[in-house]
C-alpha cells in the first residue's frame, strides 16, 4: 500500500567490507536503484560534499589497510605456532622518536584534512543569489512549503526550476519538535528546530525526482515523514506555478454531483479547520494545521509523502487515517478519525481527486 | 548467568558475614559488588540485546510489520539507554570494582558501604527505567532525549527515563568520587601514579570524566522534569525556551561519556596485550597520557554532534577543527599497541583474540570518526546509519571487544575457574564476523540516505539488501552471546582450575589467589616498578632476556595472614540497600502524585532510616560519622574501616 | 593518621577531603550549568517581570554579606576544633547554622516577594531558570545547616576531638564552597543583570 516509490530493488554484488570495497560499491550503484544516495550528488552544494567526502575516504582507506596490514602482519609474525611454548623475549618500553613519528604522522594528515573542510564549510555556507525563497515548516509528522515571493502554498511535495539556487528558511510551530529537512542528492541535512530559524540552500542540475526525509527523531511517525523534490525546466517550473495560482476547482453550489456533496462534507466534517482550500471559506489552520489542499489533485502522493494518491488510498486513509500512518490527533498530530461513512468517504475523495 | 549468587569457592578466613543471599545483598566487599555489578550488566546487556534483535527483524524487509511504530520507537530508545547506562558502563565499573584495588595493592576501595550504595543505586535506577514497560510503556524519546519532543509527550514513560538517569547519576557520580579518592590515597606503598597499570589509569581518567560531566546532565534532566510535572519553561520555544540549551547540556555529558565508555576497554586491552606477548606495554607514559588527553579534549568536541543544527560556519569550524586532533591521541594508542606486540611471543588465547579484535574494529570506528570531523561531509552522515556504524564500531567493535576480552583474562581470577578456551574461540569469531555482518552494511546505509531511529522504510530505496544482511548478522552475534553465556555457567561450575597466575601475568591481582582472599592480600605488597609483578618472578640474563627467578612471589601473598585479627575488614552493612530502596520508592512515588505522595512518605523514610541507621552504624567508631547524609556523599565509617585496613596491613608488614 | 599515611603511596592525602574535594568539583559544574542556563535566559521574560524590576540589591546585599559572614563564624569553628575547645566549637557552629538559617529566611522573604510581583516558576524562562539556580543553592545551603547541627548533636553527646575524626573540617569545605558559590550567584545574576 506504501507505493512510496515504484523502481524494484535489483540484486547487487556482494562485497566486502572495507572501506575501498564499499566505495566502489556505492559508486557504482546508479542513483535510479538508490534515489537518497548521498553519493550520487545532484547540486553543487552536493558536489562539494561528496568532493570532500571521497577524498577522506580515500585517506582513511590508504590508512586503514596500512594499520590492518601492520596489525595483520605483527600477528602473523610474532604468533606462537601450534605447540610452541612462550619465549623469553626483550623487555621493551619503548621508543621516543617512534612515538614522536607516530605523533606528527597523523597530525599532518589531518591537517591537510582540515583545509578543504574549512573551505567547503563557507562555501556552502554563502549566501545565494537570485534565489527563489521558500520557507519550510516542519510539522508532525508532513512538510509545509511556502513560496515567499510566489505566494504558492504546498504540502511534502517541493517544486524548483534546475540550475536556480533554492533558498529555504526553515521554521516550525513553537509548540512543535525539532525535525530536520534533508534531500540527500541534493544537499546535507539542517534541522528545524522550534524557535530558531535555520537556513539551507539546495539546488539540482537536472529536471527529476529527488527523495528525501526528516532526519531527526521526531515522534510516533517520524519514519513515515518524507518529502520529494521536482525539479523542473524553468519553463516548467513556471507552468507549475501557474496552475497553484489558479483558483481552486470547487464544485458551484448548483451542482448536485458527488463532487459537489464531497465539498459540503469537507466544510460539515470539519475538515476546513485544519486544511485550507484557497480563495473558499475553508480557511485551515488552527491549532492542528493540515496541509493546504487547493491543488490536492496535482500531487502525486498526500500524508507526508507516504502514499500514491489514488482512490484506494484515499478511501482507506478517510476511513482510518491512525491505521494508515500512526498519529496523535487527540494531542493535535495528524489527522483525527472522522468516523465517516462509505457514501461520505466516496463524496470526499471525488470531491479530492478534482482538486486539480 | 544472572542466577550466580553464591559464594565462591573458596571460603577465605577473617570476619565472615552469613552466609547465602544476605551475605551479598548487605556486602561492602569491592569483589563481590564487582561482580554484583558484572552479573547485573550481563542481564542488562541480554536485555537489550534482545530489544536489538526486535528492531533487526522489523527492519529486515522494507514495511517491516514486526513491531509498530509507537514499539519500535520505545525499543530503540531502551536498546540505546540500556547498552550505554546499564552495560557498558556497569560492566566497567565492575571491571574497576573488583581489580582497581587489587592492583593498585589495597585491600578495598576507600569507602566500601558508599561503593555498595554505588552499585545498589544503579540496579534500583537499572529496575525502574526497565519497570516501565510494565508502566505505560518504554521511553520513546531517543536515548538522546532531545528536547522538547522529550517535554512535549504527555505520558510517563520520559518521566521515566529523565528519573531513571538522575539515579543512575547518582550512582555513577558517588562511584567516581569513591575511585578518585582510592586511586589518590590508597595505593600500595611504592606504587606510585607512574607505576599504576594502564587500567588503573583509565579508570581514575573515567572517574574524572564522570565527576565532572554528570552534573551537567543532571541539570538538563531536572529542567526536563520541571518542564514536564512543574510548569518550568526551560524548553518551551513559545515563550522563549530554547530546545537547543538541551543538545548543548546533553552532549557536554554525552561526548565525554563516549569516552567513559571506551576507555576502561582500552585500559583492558592495554593490560591483555602485554601479558600474551610477554612485553611490558609499549610506550606507557604516552598510552596514559593520550588517554588523559582524550579524556580532556572529550570535554571540547560536544558541539559536532549538532553540526546540522545551524551552529553557523565559525563554530562549526572551531569544532570540526577540535574533532579532528582527537584522532592524534587515539593514533597513539593504536600505534603502542602494535608496538607491544612487536617483538613479543605472543600466545592467541581467547583474551588475546578480543583484545586484537578490539584494535582492528577500534581503528574502523576510528576512522570513521574522522569523517564525521569533516563538517560538510557529517551533515551527510549526521543520523543517517553512517552514524550507526560509527559508533557500533567504536561502543561494540571497540568496548564490548574490550570487555569480552577482559571477562575472558579475568574470569579465571575471579571465580577460580578459567573460561573454557575453544568455545571462546568460536564466540570470538562467531561474534567477529556477526559484528561486521551487522555493521558494516550500515556504512553504505547510511551513505545510501537511510535516517537512524526509521520505525519502517520504503522499497526501492536500494537498503533492502544491506538491511537483511545486517539482521542476519545480528542473530550471528546472539548465537555467539549464547556460546558465551553456556561457557560462562559451564566453566563456572567445573572449568579448568585457574591458579593463582594462569597466563603469567605482569600485575599485582596475579600474585594473589585465584579467587583473592577477602583481605586481597596477607601482606600488602611493596611496589618497586610498573609491572612489579613481573620483575619479582624474572630477572633478567646477559641478552636482557628475561629468566625465572628461583623465589616465588607468590609463596609469600598465598599464605594465610599472620594474625587473624591484623586485618579488620569492614562490616556487611543492609543500609546501602535500603537507602537504594528508599530512593527507588521516591522515584516511584513522584510518577503517579497525587496518591503517589504515599509511596514517596514511605521512600523519605526509608531513607531517613537507612540515613541514620548508616551514621550510627559504626559503633567501634562513634565519631566515624555525624555527616553520613545523602547529599554529601560522605561516608565516614567507611573511611574508618578503610583507613583501617591500611594501617593495620601495614602493621603486617612490619612484624 | 600520619603513621597510616605513611604506609601508602598517597602523597599525604586524607581520604575524606580527597572525597570531598571531588565531590565540590563536581559540584562546581552543577551550579555552572545552572548559572548558564540563567545567562542564558536572563532576559527572555515572556512579558512577566525581568531583573530590573524585581531584584532589590541592597536587600540580597544583606543577606549576601549574612552568608559571607556564616564563612568566618565557621572558621572560628574549624579553629576551636583544632584547639579541642568545644564549647567555642558549639559556638561558632551554632552560629554559623543561624546565619545560614538568616539568608534562607531571607531567600524566602525574596520568593515570596518576587511571587507577589508576578514572576512564578512558569512565568518566563527567566523565572525558570532563576528559580532553579538560586533554589538548588537554597537547597545547598539548607543540607549545610543540616549537617552543622548534626555537629553540634554529636559535640554534646561525645565531643569533637580532633583525633576521632575530621568532620567539622569536611562540613567547613563545603560551607565554604556554598557560600563562594552564592558569591558569584550574587555577582552574575543580581549585580551585573540590574
């Protein structure tokens, strides 16, 4: 039912477990199989990471076979064979200039670490320019995003045109936990944090779907908080945009269609109070905000990213929405059990899938 | 396992309490609460082994239906608290327990009732974290307890844990102060700091460590409590409460005590490593002093577990920057430890294998550490199951190495049996290769983009393969634990007599019987070297090789003691316990107010009455105390019977 | 005590001060964290009342200089003790306890007062964290009472004497201590926030 993500994993070649082994292994693992692979970067920002990244890693394999190979050599030299009693051997305290070498070895190695480190830390740290602005709210247990400049409201699901710095303010509610906002391909983690605001520029190189998650323990459901990032063509991007502005597709009162009984459901059930519909009386909010549903439709997947939306999801998530995702909506998380009825779910999900 | 509570097998002289449960429940013998504290952790350690196993078979398939969210969310939160506060870090204090004043040649720790509430303390906060899953259910709020998920959540069970680790705070803080004050002032004559084994010194550096980042914690967890049951607004962000306050106190205790965890196995292995290659320790003055420095720059790192927070570049350098020199001193060690066994005849026992084993996994977990220094690389890594590896190769790889290595050298010591050497060695590779099977997949994980503490993730992310092979492992490593746990109960019972020096060992607890006499020593020993043990039984020829001297030490600490009477060892005094009690029924209490009220009444009195009856007890010594309150921390009897255990081995000596 | 010491590798350490002392060290984080914890929040009073309306220095300066006065009775004690004079011991232990009672009354008129004046437990984190810090030094202080008039119990049932045992120099430590704690409480939260 979580059809989350649709590619199968493929079988993969074993392999050891060494750290050169696992480099290649992950190199070669295209991000297709492997959507969140923090090795197959898709930003600059990524890049440099990964840059960074692989560079360590390729210190730290040089220095590890180097002391397995000593550990690995000293034991097979200096073992006692089958039978072999114990000799008498030098007692031996010690060697200054070895401990000197063995000081100064590995300082300068880490040295020559710390200067592309200190680097990449402020580059990624500069501001960008001509950015679009997005401000992210990190709920229990979905992502909000607001467009600033754009006046676009959306929900787990994040719009960007390629090759455009993507500037993202990150908040939540004071009464909410800390999450933290995180596309592996296309950036590092940054966490949400109540009461602070946190920044994080993210980018991509190439039109696609980007997955991601919250990375930080937040509670019940905190597995089942995931986002996507689209990135589009800027003429894409732009149409995108468009169609959020357009008003939504609410059934006229004269209708007596399905659609028309889901809209009056959604505003009698009480669904208005948490999920906003733009431009109607539906006005969300409150104390228990859902996501903003004027463009339900155009998504591909509702409850933090976790279901395709399709029909069936949608009647089994009206139905039970607890059963489907774990939540607390009697501490205001999630979405509370609206105990509807089949002829109800069915108006609803009409009226949702027409969302367009 | 966690049924041994008799008496060893020797029945020493002297002043003997009853025999049986009592004897153990109302002991303020260092051996016996060592091995209390050893007993308990194993139970502990099984405990959250099996909340590990949970949480590797839920994750063994994508949309794993083992376990629900809400129970795998409280396992992994009990799986990290039980290893980290029930484990690892009782099983060291039962390693310090029973062996620091062995070697340091003192005949108990300076103040043994304090040591027993120590240990009693700890199994009451152990009972009543763990209780919880009767009460509402296991904490859920990450071993980590971040705040103000930790406030926010309306039942008990982070009550709970905030209680839970105040008390066992407690227990370690009373511990630590109990250790300082043994290492400083109760060292055998001749010993001097430079003299004591490199355990000892790891002990007295974790002894620091513990004095002085507890408290902090121990602020945060009474602001969490007030926040929680007072109305205290520490971390409510609506009015200004700032949740990162919390990460900062935390991780001020929490760094510190990755190296509380870690550097009693290193002294383990530092002791393991020059007996099986009949070497003195490669370059001791620098093993001690990188573990000192370890132990001091723990105290500036904390930040770089917050590297995704938004700490802003500059501190994020300063601290990237001071993680990265960690890895200098922990270079040091590695190095000495080769060149210890360089040049040795080194024998392969089971010890041995654990304690090679501890340095090759160490040195993974290591270096994998300093990825994480790597700033823009951890915000990557940060938990994601990169982190998981990490820190399973250093807490497992390298603690728990170090500890099975430890139980297997010393086990013969303790109970006068040795562990049984080929099922040590099938638990050896068996737990070798189920370790890396476990942890190893997790690197690529987490570099796959997979979070830590995911109750559930989903197909077709490319971590199902690496996910199965770690839960196999997993079950690989219990069926080694299973070997262990067989060849603990049969060696216990009829394993190959130990003696008093099995592997001709190199410090003092070897020239002591096998289990040591309640007394340790007939006589106190006189130091005149580091590893005096070992110059006393070989001299050295023309080559410098060392030769068997005709003189056996041992002859002259196996005898019986002189004069009976000479050594006053402390009473069994039951107030440790009660006090434990008390301070548990309090905790209870505070849990379920009002009517709880009741329970904490009846907790004060317990207390109050164990409190006094503590003071009064000593009745050889009116003066012996006056100030024997909870607060303080004294223990004045104790230091008379302590006191007097020195003075009056002393006089042995003299005759 | 000197003949025991001589017969361990100890440097002339007693074991209790050793203890003592490492018990105080650690204490010294405990109030750091608390003072930084009040540093931090110092001015986030959520609307409530903050520093400058509440505090009322000359009046904390008097009980301050109570407490610094408690610190000379109790070395008079300590020097009665060394002398084996115990009816000046009781003296200056009794009084030392009584101007430690003084600064809680005073502690307590302050509470009070500043409870009055809108600033509770869960007011603001200033009032959080105020209250913590100085409350948790109260507490301090009230288990340093305590143990002082275990003292004078004892002085009258047994007597003090200098060679059964070294309480009341254990008890001045960490009077001492409290008392050099509040020094720098009375700095950091009251002078330098007004």
């Amino acid at each position: 039912m979580r059809a989350a993500v649709s590619t199968r994993e493929k079988p993969r070649r074993l392999a050891g477990g060494s750290l050169v082994a696992m480099a290649v292994v992950l190199s070669a693992c295209g991000s297709g199989d492997t959507p969140q692979n923090t090795l197959a970067p898709a930003s600059e920002r990524a890049r440099n990471i990964d840059g960074l990244f692989t560079f360590t890693l390729i210190l730290a394999a040089v220095v590890f076979v180097l002391v397995q190979g000593a550990i690995i050599y000293t034991v097979v030299k200096f073992r006692l064979k089958k039978g072999e009693e114990p000799k008498p051997v030098k007692q031996i305290h010690g060697n200054t200039r070895l401990e000197i070498a063995w000081t100064i070895a590995p300082a300068l190695i880490l040295a020559g670490l710390a200067v592309p480190t200190v680097q990449t830390i402020f580059e990624n740290a500069e501001s960008p320019v001509d950015a679009i602005e997005i401000t992210v709210m990190g709920h229990q247990w979905w992502w909000e995003y607001e467009y600033t400049d754009l006046g676009v409201v959306t929900a787990n699901e994040m719009h960007i045109p390629v090759g455009r710095d993507v500037f993202l303010t990150l908040e939540t509610d004071t009464t909410d936990v800390i999450h933290s906002f995180w596309v592996p391909r296309l950036s590092g983690k940054r966490d949400v944090v109540p009461g602070h605001v946190n920044t994080i520029t993210i980018s991509a190189d190439e039109p696609g779907e980007y997955l991601g998650q919250c990375a930080e323990f937040c509670g019940l459901s905190h597995a089942n908080m995931r986002l996507r990032v689209y990135a589009h063509e800027p003429a894409d991007f732009d149409a995108w945009v468009a169609s959020q502005l357009a008003a939504a597709a609410i059934p006229p009162d004269t209708d007596e269609s399905l659609r028309s009984t889901g809209w009056e459901l959604f505003i009698s059930k009480g669904c208005a109070a948490c999920h906003a519909v733009n431009g109607t009386e539906a006005a969300g909010g409150g104390l228990n905000p859902g996501p903003n549903l004027t463009h339900f439709a155009q998504r591909n997947t509702f409850a933090g990213a976790l279901f395709e939306r399709n029909d069936e999801n949608l009647r089994s998530w009206l139905a039970n929405p607890s059963a489907m995702k774990p939540m607390q909506p009697d501490l205001n998380r999630g979405m509370p059990n609206l105990g509807l009825n089949d002829e109800e779910i069915t108006a609803l999900v009409a009226f949702l899938q027409g969302l367009t | 396992m966690a049924t041994v509570v008799e008496a060893p097998p020797i029945s020493p002289p002297g002043a003997q309490p009853k025999g049986g449960i009592w004897a153990w429940l109302t002991s303020v013998d260092h051996k016996k609460i060592g091995i209390m504290y050893g007993v308990a952790a194993m139970a502990f350690f099984i405990l959250g082994g099996i909340e590990a196993l949970v949480i590797r078979l839920q994750l063994a398939v994508p949309e794993g239906s083992v376990v629900a969210e809400d129970a795998y969310n409280q396992l992994f939160t009990m799986h990290g608290t039980t290893m980290v506060f029930l484990f690892v870090m009782p099983i060291s204090a039962a390693f310090g327990n029973y062996f620091m004043p062995i070697m340091i040649g003192a005949r108990d720790v300076a103040f043994p009732r304090l040591n027993a509430l120590s240990f009693w303390i700890f199994l009451a906060g152990g009972i009543f974290i763990s209780s919880s899953f009767f009460l509402g259910g296991f904490p859920d709020g990450a071993w980590v307890g971040y705040s103000p998920l930790a406030t926010q959540a309306e039942v008990i069970r982070m009550d709970f844990w905030a209680l839970g680790l105040l008390i066992l705070g407690v227990a370690s803080l009373l511990g630590a102060v109990n250790f300082i004050t043994t290492i400083f002032t109760m060292r055998a004559p001749g010993m001097t700091l430079f003299r004591m084994p490199v355990f000892v010194w790891m002990q007295m550096v974790v002894a620091f460590l513990l004095a002085f980042s507890l408290p902090l914690v121990t602020v945060g967890l009474f602001q969490v409590i007030l926040d929680r049951n007072f109305g205290t607004l520490f971390y409510d962000a609506a009015t200004g409460g700032d949740p990162v306050l919390w990460q900062h106190l935390f991780w001020l205790f929490g760094h510190p005590e990755v190296y509380i965890l870690i550097l009693p196995a290193m002294g383990i292995v530092s002791e393991v490593l020059p007996t099986f290659s009949r070497k003195p320790l490669f370059g001791y003055q620098f093993v001690v002093f990188a573990g000192a420095a370890i132990g001091f720059l723990g105290f500036g790192v904390w930040a770089h577990h917050m590297f995704t927070a938004g700490l802003g570049p500059v501190a994020e350098t300063a601290f990237g920057l001071m993680t990265m020199t960690i890895a200098v001193p922990t270079g040091i060690k590695i190095f000495n430890w080769l060149g210890t066994m360089w040049g040795g005849s080194v024998s392969f026992t089971t010890p041995m294998l654990f304690a090679v084993g501890f340095v090759a996994m160490f040195t993974i977990g290591g270096l994998s550490g300093v990825t994480h220094s790597i700033v823009p690389a951890d915000t990557q890594q940060h938990d994601s199951y990169y982190v998981v590896a990490h820190f399973h190769y250093v807490l497992f790889g390298g603690a728990v190495f170090g500890i099975f290595s430890g139980v297997y050298y010393w086990f013969g010591k303790v109970f006068g049996r040795l562990l049984d050497e080929p099922l040590g060695k099938l638990h050896f590779w068996l737990m070798f290769i189920g370790f890396n099977l476990t942890f190893a997949p997790m690197h690529i994980l987490g570099l796959n983009g997979m979070p830590r503490r995911i109750a559930t993730y989903g197909d077709g992310l490319g971590w199902n393969l690496w996910n199965l092979v770690a839960t196999v492992g997993s079950f690989i490593i219990a069926l080694s634990i299973l070997v262990f746990l067989v060849n603990a109960v049969r060696s216990y019972r009829k394993g190959e007599p130990a003696g008093a020096d099995p592997w001709d060992g190199r410090t003092l607890e070897w020239s002591t019987t096998s289990p040591p006499a309640d007394y340790n020593f007939a006589e106190v020993p006189i130091v005149d070297a580091i590893d005096d043990f070992w110059y006393k039984k070989y001299g050295e020829d023309d080559n410098h090789l060392p030769v068997r001297l005709d003189t056996d030490p041992r002859d002259l600490s196996a005898r019986e003691p002189d004069v009976e009477h000479h050594v006053h060892l402390p009473s069994p005094s039951y107030y440790p316990i009660l006090l434990a009690v008390g301070i548990v029924t309090l905790a209870y209490g505070f849990l379920w107010l009002p009517i709880g009220y009741l329970a904490m009444a009846a907790g004060l009195g317990i207390m109050l009455w164990a409190i006094f009856g503590w003071a009064l007890e000593d009745i050889d010594h009116p003066m012996g105390d006056g100030n024997g309150h909870g607060d303080g921390g004294d223990d004045g009897g104790g230091r008379d019977a302590a006191a007097e255990l020195v003075g009056s081995g002393a006089e042995g000596t003299s005759e | 005590m000197a003949a025991e010491v001589a017969h361990t590798t100890s440097g002339g350490l007693d074991i209790r001060k050793t203890a003592m002392w490492a018990f105080l060290a650690s204490e010294l984080m405990f109030f750091g964290a608390l003072i930084s914890t009040f540093l931090l929040y110092r001015g986030r009073t959520n609307g409530g009342p903050g520093a400058e309306e509440l505090f009322d220095i000359p009046f904390t300066s008097v009980s301050s200089f109570v407490l610094l006065m408690s610190s000379l009775t109790m070395v008079l004690a300590h020097n009665a003790w060394e002398r084996d004079d115990q009816r000046q011991l009781r003296l200056w232990l009794v009084s030392t306890a009584s101007l430690g009672l003084v600064f809680l009354g005073g502690q307590f008129f302050e509470f009070a007062t500043f409870v009055h004046e809108g600033l509770k437990l869960d007011t603001s984190p200033f009032g959080s964290s105020f209250y913590m810090l100085t409350g948790f030094h109260g507490a301090h202080v009230a288990v340093g009472v305590l143990m002082l008039s275990a003292m004078v119990i004892i002085s009258f049932r047994v007597g003090l004497s200098k060679a059964r045992g070294m309480n009341v120099e254990l008890v001045a430590l960490y009077w001492h201590f409290v008392d050099i704690v509040w020094i720098v409480i009375f700095t950091v939260v009251y002078l330098l926030q007004v």
